[in-house]
C-alpha cells in the first residue's frame, strides 16, 4: 500500500462524525388551537402520574418532626387509603391548565425571540441556545407563577389536612378553601410564598432549560455515535440520523440530569415556601415571615430540615422533567402546521 494511501485511509478514519438531529419546531411553526387543546390533555395525564410524590413531599417538608418516606407512604395508606394521594388534585388539575398555557406560551415566545436576537448579533450558536433557553424558562416560571401561586396555596393545604400538618383549617374542598382563605388573609392570603416561588422557580427554570441545552449538546457530542439510529457515509464523512426513539432518550436523560440538580440547588427555598403557604401561624403568633419560619426549620432540625422531602421531590423533578420535556416535544411535532416538514 502506498504511503498516499495509507495516508488517505487515516484521514478517512479520523473524520469528524457530524449529528443530523430533527429539525426543531419554533413558536411560528405552531398550530396554536391544537398546540394548547393537546397540551391541556397530555399534561394533565403526566400530572395525575406525578402528583402522589407531589403529596408526599408536601407532607414531610410541614412536619414537625423527621420522618422517614417510607414511613410517611404508610401513615397515609393506613389513615386515608390510596385516595389520601390525591388531596387536592381537581384544585391542582384545574389550575394547571391556564398555568402550563401560560408556561408554555411565554417559554416559546421568548426563546424564539431571544435566540433570534442573539444570532443576529453574532453570538456562537451554541451560546445563543443556552441563553435563549435560560431567558425563556425564567420568562415562563415567572408568567406561569400568577395563576399558580393560589393554586399552589389551595391545592398544599387540601395536602396535608388530615395528615398531622399544621394546617389547623379544614376545608370542604377547593372552592371552600378558597373562600376561608380569602376570607382570613384577603388576597395576600392566596398568594402567600409569591416572592419565594419565584426566587425558587424562576432561576431553577432558567438554570434548568439552559442546563437541559447543554446537557443535549454533550451527551450528542460524547456518546452520540453509539446512541444513533442509523449512519450512512456522506462525502467522505459520517453523517449520523438518529431517529426519534433516541433523540428522546437522549432528551429524557438530559432532561432528569438538569431536574436533579435543580431540585437539590433549590430544595430549601421550596420548603420554606410550603410551610409559609401551609402553616396558619408561628409559635409566636402573627403573620409568618420568611425570617420566622427558617428560624422554626433550625430548631426542630438544624439546616438539615430544610432538605425534609429531598428524594420524593428529587423523583418528582427528575420524573417530570423527563416526562414533561418528552411530552412537550411530542406535543411541539404533534401540533406543527407543516407535519411532512418534521418526517
């Protein structure tokens, strides 16, 4: 063999394997009607899967005292049977379709706009798709906060009543609820934890969609060859296209990665959150206060209190994360104008 040969068959070897992924769908390309009507179906399903570790969750970051998850799981079986899962869940499933309308709305809005603009002024496309999504999941965590914040209040009080929280009302159900606490607390009442909700919820989505980008870019760019479909050669290269069942592999591992992290970064903003939106009062009395309740989370257990309910809201996270990214995504293909373009 010559040395020309030889040479040319190491290049051969050596060239860069390119990815081919399926195009993305942006705002523009969406059917409107179907984008919303399907999204309202599809995530109330995920929703009724996801909410008993919600449930669960709720009930430990309100206990006074430390206790275990298996333990919890059985306290409420015993008491309450399977149905004690889903306290509050009609509240909840009522207002999650015009929150995740809102959400889903401003997160593509803004993404389009922002990686249009980023593009536009010469920013490396890589970078241009780690901000747009960053700015869109903190546009859409703060959009989606103004409808479910009173949800989110209604809904963890019907959690935890007659779970030993320190709910001391008791409600007739969503509606009932409502009115006791507008009634008592007016309208600050129903958005008690606002503040928190978003300085929990509008980084975690910002850090999250932008995590979720990168993560998709490194494992596309470490193990995308020996995850792919199908490769055939192209001009001297290898072009790799997968197909849809690994792109959402990929999507969903890349999607639990980023919902892990943020649940563990954010955990004791969101426990401080329930209790204030669940709790009637301190020790002291009065209005509870972000001060006062981080006070009453260290004495009955030290900084590790605030991290009560970790690993059913770690699952909850991971679980929803990937189930959300890979219902959105069937749900963006599901609602494209033009199908015969994604194909």
């Amino acid at each position: 063999m010559s040395m020309t040969a030889a040479t040319a068959e190491e290049e051969q070897e050596h060239v860069p394997t390119e990815i081919h992924l399926p195009a993305d769908i942006d705002w523009e390309m969406l059917d409107k009607s179907k984008f919303f009507i399907l999204g309202a179906a599809l995530f109330s399903g995920v929703s009724a899967v996801l909410y008993p570790a919600v449930v669960l969750k709720t009930r430990l970051q309100v206990a006074h005292n430390p206790i275990s998850c298996f333990r919890a799981i059985a306290v409420i079986l015993r008491h309450e049977g399977p149905l004690g899962f889903y306290r509050g869940f009609a509240t909840s499933l009522t207002g999650t379709i015009p929150a995740r309308a809102l959400y889903m709305a401003a997160l593509e809005v803004t993404k389009s706009a922002v990686g249009t603009a980023t593009v536009h002024f010469g920013v490396p496309e890589p970078a241009a798709a780690a901000a747009a999504n960053a700015a869109a999941g903190l546009s859409a965590a703060v959009a989606a906060q103004i409808v479910w914040t009173p949800i989110d209040v209604i809904s963890q009080r019907l959690m935890v009543q007659g779970g030993g929280g320190s709910a001391t009302s008791k409600y007739c159900g969503g509606v009932d609820a409502f009115r006791k606490i507008l009634s008592a607390d007016g309208l600050r009442g129903l958005y008690r934890g606002f503040g928190l909700s978003i300085l929990t919820y509008a980084p975690s989505n910002a850090v999250w969609w932008a995590s979720y980008s990168v993560s998709q870019r490194i494992i596309w760019g470490g193990f995308g060859y020996w995850v792919s479909g199908r490769a055939e050669a192209d001009s001297g290269g290898t072009v790799l296209k997968p197909d849809y069942g690994t792109v959402a592999v990929v999507q969903g591992v890349s999607a639990a990665m980023a919902g892990g992290a943020s649940a563990l970064v954010t955990m004791p903003l969101d426990t401080v959150k329930t209790r204030m939106q669940v709790m009637d009062g301190g020790e002291e009395g009065g209005r509870l206060t972000i001060r006062r309740t981080v006070k009453s989370l260290l004495r009955e257990g030290g900084w590790l209190a605030c991290y009560r309910g970790l690993v059913p809201r770690w699952a909850s996270m991971s679980l929803s994360a990937t189930t959300m990214i890979t219902t959105y995504e069937f749900l963006k293909r599901l609602s494209a104008k033009n199908q015969e373009s994604f194909t």
